[in-house]
C-alpha cells in the first residue's frame, strides 16, 4: 500500500497517510486515458452551431428570370447555394457531442491519473485547512509553506467547503473540485493535487 507524507497548513510534516492501492497504484493505461479525456472535453461543446438550408432562408419564391432565351445557366430561386444569401450546402446543424464511455473505462482512467500523479510527486495531502472565514492569503499561506505556489493547483475537498471556495477562486491558477467530483481532466491539468485528509476517505468509498 502506497504511502505519503503527512501535511500540516504550515507546511510541516506531521506524519504519513496510506494510500489505497486502487486509487494510487492503479495500471496507467495511457490508451484509456487519451480516450476518455478525448470524450469529456467532446462533451463540452455546446453542439448549438446552426446554417440554413436553402429551404429555410427567406425569400427566393420567384423564379430569378426565364427558363429559356437567356443564355444563361436555368436558376429556379436566387437562394439557391451558389447565390450570396442562399443556402448553405452540408453545413452544421445542432448535435450532441456526447460520447458515452463504460463506467469500468471511466474509473480506470481516473485510477490512472491519481496513480501518474503520486509517481511524479505531485500529490501533497493536508490534514486541514482550518478556514474560519473566507480569505484568500490563507489559501496562498498554505500553498506557500507546502512549495506549491506556482503552477495549476488542485484542492480535492471532502464535500461542498463554500468558505474554501470563496478564498480560493481569486486565486489563478487554483480550481477546488469535491472528492466524488474528480475528472480526468482536471486531474491531467494540474500541477498539484492537494488533498484535504478527510477526501482520501470519500475517494476511496467512491472510485475504489
């Protein structure tokens, strides 16, 4: 069983935690991961974009001119495609971009992502942060003691922490997510997870 180091919100090491091992030392199958972030930021797009067929511009209802006689190409209305403010031919229409995926796929990606960043060291666990009020040189204090102030930071909350969040979302850079929120994504992104001790508990209940 995998094990880390033990954070105070001063940055002192107050002892070790261990680590599920299907969380943290899951296989990284890198296939799976490719295709499961590859189908959640698909599913991020709004999928609203919309053209107008030629049916559905107006006007167009009279016959531009004579079928004969003219030497000219036989048109039946001037919004017809290759007329300017005419139909658009084979444009997009709305859809969904949702890809849908096998839970046991979902997990296993996620497993991956956790297990990558415990091997990279990026994985520093806080026993709390101790927030009485929202302020956000709090949240920069803890960041400063752990060394973690550069970079995209990630902070795993065992549930919905508003006084967390308030200080938290001046900061750039920081996003905080709920222990039985975590995605892929977010997780790739980052530069550090900083996880609250607690979150460890919910994360396994969830994902393990």
């Amino acid at each position: 069983m995998p094990k880390t180091t033990l954070y105070s919100r001063t940055g002192e090491e107050i002892g070790e935690v261990e680590l599920a091992d299907e969380l943290f030392a899951a296989p990284i199958n890198t296939a799976v991961l490719h295709q499961v972030v590859t189908a959640q930021l698909a599913g991020r797009h709004l999928g609203t974009h919309d053209t107008k067929r030629r049916g559905e511009v107006s006007g167009g209802g009279k016959k531009p001119y004579r079928q004969k006689g003219t030497g000219r190409a036989r048109q039946g209305s001037i919004r017809s495609p290759q007329f300017e403010g005419g139909g658009v031919v084979f444009g997009p229409h709305p859809r969904s971009y949702v890809q849908r995926l096998p839970r046991q796929m979902k997990r296993l990606a996620l497993c991956g992502a956790l297990t990558a960043k415990l091997d990279d060291g990026a994985i520093r666990v806080i026993d709390a942060f101790g927030l009485t009020e929202p302020k956000t040189r709090d949240i920069i204090g803890v960041l400063d003691a752990l060394g973690r102030s550069e970079g995209r930071v990630l902070i795993v909350a065992p549930s919905t922490d508003e006084t967390l969040i308030l200080s938290a979302r001046n900061i750039p850079g920081v996003e905080v997510i709920r222990a039985d929120s975590l995605n892929v994504v977010a997780l790739l992104n980052a530069d550090t997870v900083l996880i609250e001790q607690p979150a460890l508990s919910k994360m396994e209940e969830v994902y393990a």
